[in-house]
C-alpha cells in the first residue's frame, strides 16, 4: 500500500458556522476529498494564486518563494504527514545540490508555497484513512460530477470575507 497520496486543490470554502476558510483537498486516484481549515491570510495567499493574482508587494509566502530562488534550492513536494487532535501538520521537501531538507509547517503554508512553486502535493496514507470529516464530505459528495455540481452550486458568499 502507497505510504502517500497525491491530491490537488479543489477548492477554498467558508464554514459558514465558524467563519474559516476551508482549503478542499482530493486524492487524484480516490473519490475521498479533505477539508482543512485554515487562516485567513493563508487562504488570502492560496485565492490569490489560484485566481493569479499579483500583490504590488511580496507576500510572506511570495518571500519564502524568492529565497528559495535566489538560493537555487527548489521545492520538490509538501507532504501533509499527520493529524493529531484535528490538527494537521505538514513538510517541506526542499532540495539543493542534491541533499533534501525537510521543514515541519502548517498545511495552508505548505499549500500555498506548493501552488507558487508549482510542486506536488502530498497526504499520508493516515491522514487520508483517519479524517473523520473527509468521510463526511466524501458521502455527501460522492463521485466526480457531485463534487463538480457541489462547487459550481457555491455562490460567492460562500466564500465570503476572502478579499483579494
């Protein structure tokens, strides 16, 4: 059995209950979505890369991005490694001269650093097998067309109070 699935964005969502963002991650080769919630600024970051959107000004993000740059190391995957607690935790596979660093993170920074540096995103087997709320998402969304009609059905006031 693979130790790690890749998965794609899908989707930034508020919860509408506690006002949070939520980052929608879904395995490539599965029908099980994963919901994370995260920051406002972290999703700030993430929109404004999916809609490819500049600010006049590096964000943190942007900045993490250009060092990486300017000291040609390269940022090969992110790996969303764990939850414990409803709390998820992340790594940064940054690679130089041939030597792997691996750097602990949240998940909506590693996502948001993978989207600008265009790398592969990663959940443990573990994470996939024990998000109690993917299975929530999952039976209420099962299947690629409900996930499509799901997201073409949102309105922009479900994702309220993300400004870009």
């Amino acid at each position: 059995m693979e130790a790690f699935i890749e998965v794609n964005l899908v989707g930034l969502i508020m919860d509408q209950v506690s006002k949070s963002p939520v980052m929608v991650l879904k395995a490539r080769d599965e029908k099980k979505v994963i919901p994370i919630w995260i920051g406002m600024s972290e999703a700030n970051a993430i929109a404004m890369e999916l809609e490819n959107v500049c600010s006049p000004r590096p964000m943190t993000h942007d900045l993490l991005r250009n060092i990486m740059r300017d000291l040609e190391a390269i940022l090969a995957k992110v790996i969303i490694t764990d939850i414990v607690e409803n709390t998820y935790y992340a790594e940064l596979h940054i690679e130089k001269n041939g030597q792997e660093r691996v750097i602990d993170c949240r998940p909506s920074d590693a996502v948001a650093l993978a989207l600008k540096n265009h790398a592969k995103i990663f959940v443990s087997r573990q994470v996939l097998e024990t998000s109690v709320l993917a299975d929530v998402f999952c039976n209420c969304l099962t299947g690629e067309e409900r996930i499509d009609r799901w997201f073409e059905s949102l309105s922009d006031d479900d994702f309220g109070g993300i400004e870009q």
